[in-house]
C-alpha cells in the first residue's frame, strides 16, 4: 500500500505537465502585429514601391491626425467612458483656428489657444452632464456629438473658411495663415507630435500614479471609491483630456489642408474608434493603451495605403476596414468575457 501511496504522490509526467497552445491566446496576444506584417508582405509583393520610404512616410502622415484622435479617446476609456463627441470636436476646432486666422488676423499662439479653450469647455460640459447629472456616457456624447457639430457649422455659416474668402458683407477677408502654422501638418513635424503624444499618453497612463488610477476606476469604480480614489475628479479629467486631444487633431488637420471644411473632424470618429479598440489585444494589454492605439492606427493606415496601391475601389474599402475592426472585436472580447 506503500508502494502505491508513493507513486500517487510522485509529479505527474513530464507529458502529463505539458502546456497546451492556446491558439486564441496567441491571437489575442499577436494577432494584430501578425496582421500588420502579413499586410505588409502581401502588399509589397504587389506593389514593390509599398516599402520604399516615401510610401511608409505617407502611412504614417496618413494616421497622424487619427492616431492623435484615437489616443483621447483612449483616455476616455480608461475610466470606462467611451466619448462619441471628440469627431465633432475636431471639426469645432478647426473651424476656431482658422477663422482666428482667416477672420480675426490673429497670431498661431492665440489660434492655437482659442480652439483648445473651445474644446476644453466641450469636456468640461461632457463631464459635468456625465459625472453630476448620471447621464449613460455613450449617450450623452452621442447627443453632444449633434449639438457641437451643429455649433460648429452655425460658427462656420455652413461654409468653408479660407483665406480671401467672401465675407458676409461682400468683401474679402484680410486675414492669413502664418507659415509657423502650416509646418504643422507638414513631415516630419506631423508624425513627430503623434510620436510625441502617443509617448506622454503611454507614460501618463502606465507610469503615473494618475494613469493607474484612471485605470482602477476602468476596472471597478465603486472599488476605487472606497479606497479614496476622486473618481468625478478622474473623469472629468479623461474627458477634458479626450477633447483637447481631438481638438489637436482638428488643429493639425487645418494645418494641413490650411482651410476649414465642414464637419471636418468627422470622417475621423469611426477610424478613431477602430484603433483604441483594437488597441485593446495588443501584447495582451487587456486595457486601453497608448501604444496599442497606435499599433491599432497603423493597421488601418497599412489597410487603407495597400487597397489603394491595389487600385480597390473606394466604396468597397470600408467593407474591408469593417471587417477587420469586427475581427479585432470578436478576438477582443472573446478573450476578455
């Protein structure tokens, strides 16, 4: 009985040990960089001019704006908020900076100023409706979304604002865009503050004691009020730093077209929400993150840079961005449920 009280005891084998491979795991975990690189190599054996320098500048100038965007509303998300306003306040923001320049004949620093200010009391509204008035955060951005894009074409008359355009009384508007300004939306300095933002954001969320937070409050909000944590406080800043992020979108768009479209931040909302989303699985962070955001953005930009090398029809290239933000998803939650 000995004998056999011993060998029950004994570890198991060393086959009987062995850690199966979690196939979906792996994905969660890799999935996207996989992607990224499959793309790449299918791309560039279609297209070779795919790699060269020139291209891979333009896909990162491409994602630029989107990726500064996507970061804001990553912050948003990590206090379990998710704001639907911030294409609205790309667009509010680069109508004021223009029309600073354009109507007003002011300098880049008050341009600048002023369509931040705008942006900020955006949040500012957000937050007070969403932390004081108990308003479900997808819905309320959902209804601000209408209200600012409908401020932003009342400010705007319904029309593009450039320089020498005709005012309402009959003459031409005097002022201009400073050249300071338009370097901005220009490479290198583009893709250098996306650097720049997707840096700070990641070490403001991860190394910071205000990111660990916004994080807590993500996971369990009433957990992160007992332990003292200010949660309004925390969400009033994710969501003023969420539009004052978009507003920088906007603000580097203007710079880049050196004019003000109508409701031109909003085309960027739903590549914005695809790339904190996808963001999510990247290295399995499990969690809203800088880094994953803008690996998520490089994903569409590659997408969107090979189906028009490929000669891809325009109408048909959201079918395919579709489909892969619903593959990301299904990967996504079907790890995390």
């Amino acid at each position: 009985m000995s004998a056999n009280l011993d060998s029950s005891n004994q570890p198991s084998s060393p086959k009987g040990s062995k850690v199966s491979f979690d196939f979906f795991q792996f994905l969660y975990k890799y999935g996207t960089i996989l992607t990224i690189i499959v793309l790449i190599i299918v791309f560039s054996i279609a297209n070779p001019s795919f790699l060269q320098w020139s291209n891979v500048e333009n896909i990162l100038r491409s994602i630029s704006i989107v990726t500064i965007i996507a970061v804001g509303l990553t912050i948003s998300l990590s206090v379990n908020g998710f704001d639907l306003s911030i294409g609205s306040v790309a667009s509010l923001a680069n109508a004021v900076v223009i029309s600073m320049f354009v109507w007003y004949s002011q300098n880049t620093f008050v341009a600048i100023i002023s369509a931040l200010l705008a942006a900020a009391l955006v949040g500012l509204l957000n937050s007070f409706l969403i932390v004081k008035m108990k308003i479900p955060d997808m819905l309320l951005t959902l209804a601000m979304m209408f209200v600012i894009q409908g401020v932003a074409l009342t400010y705007t008359r319904s029309a593009t604002i450039s320089p020498n355009m005709i005012m309402p009384d009959g003459s031409y508007s005097e002022g201009t865009i400073s050249k300071v300004f338009s370097l901005l939306g220009q490479a290198p300095y583009i893709i250098i503050i996306m650097f720049v933002v997707v840096i700070i954001a990641h070490i403001f969320l991860t190394y910071t004691k205000h990111g660990r937070y916004m994080y807590v409050i993500g996971g369990n909000e009433e957990a992160a009020r007992l332990s003292g944590i200010p949660v309004n406080k925390y969400k009033v800043l994710a969501y003023v730093l969420s539009a004052l992020l978009a507003a920088l979108g906007g603000i580097i768009l203007a710079s880049r077209v050196m004019q003000a479209e109508i409701n031109a931040g909003s085309d960027y909302l739903m590549d914005a929400v695809a790339a904190a989303f996808i963001g999510l699985s990247v290295m399995g962070a499990g969690k809203p993150n800088a880094f994953g955001t803008f690996v998520g953005a490089v994903l569409i930009g590659i997408l969107a840079n090979g189906l028009v090398m490929m000669s891809v029809p325009y109408y048909a290239m959201d079918i395919v961005k579709g489909g892969v933000f619903a593959l990301a998803l299904a990967i996504t939650y079907y790890k995390m449920k």
